[in-house]
C-alpha cells in the first residue's frame, strides 16, 4: 500500500514542505480526507462529514498537532461561503515572506 505522503493531487506531485502536514491530516481524519487539487503552492482538501468552515476552525484549534512547531510557516483559508465540498486550502509561506498576501495562519476570505 501507497504510503499517503505519495499521493498526488490532479495529477501533480504534492510539495515537499507539504507533505507532512498531509500525513498529519491523513492520520486526524483517515479515509474521511479528500485531496481536491494543487494549483501552484495550494493544495486544496475536504474532509467528508465536515462543512469547510468547521473544518477551519477545527484544524486552527489542533493547530500543533497539522502544522507541528512550524504552525507560523503555514496559511490556511477558505470562503467565508464556501459551498459544502469547495475546501479548505493550505500553503507553505514559510518564515521569510516575500510579498504581500504571504500571511501564515487561518483566513477566511
């Protein structure tokens, strides 16, 4: 069996800082976690059962346990009327950010 972190999402290779938040979703929620797509640095998921901004809320709240010691590299947002299904999106922004719009934590937008 494929270990999670191999996964692909649309067909494109998941980014390496990102991988182990992945593996840290895929052992919160189990088969409920859905890889939706990657478009450029944002990976995009949904978990079955959760609406998007309960699952925000959720992931922000267990922040240590996704994002590890390395909570403030991250940026993760969703619409603030996203329909059930859309997502919650993350990205690796890391420490020094280099424009505007690189804000580590939880949005909703």
């Amino acid at each position: 069996m494929l270990q999670f972190s191999q996964f692909q999402a649309g067909g494109k290779s998941i980014p390496p800082l990102l991988l182990p938040v992945v593996d840290n979703l895929r052992r919160m929620f189990g088969d409920r976690l859905e890889l939706i797509r990657l478009e450029g640095d944002w990976l995009t998921f949904r978990v079955t059962g959760i609406v998007e901004a309960t699952l925000l809320l959720h992931l922000q709240t267990n922040a240590a346990a996704v994002f590890g010691g390395r909570v403030d590299e991250y940026q993760t947002t969703c619409p603030v009327n996203a329909q059930r299904g859309e997502g919650v999106s993350i990205r690796y922004v890391g420490l020094g950010r280099q424009k505007e719009g690189d804000y580590s934590g939880f949005w909703f937008y």
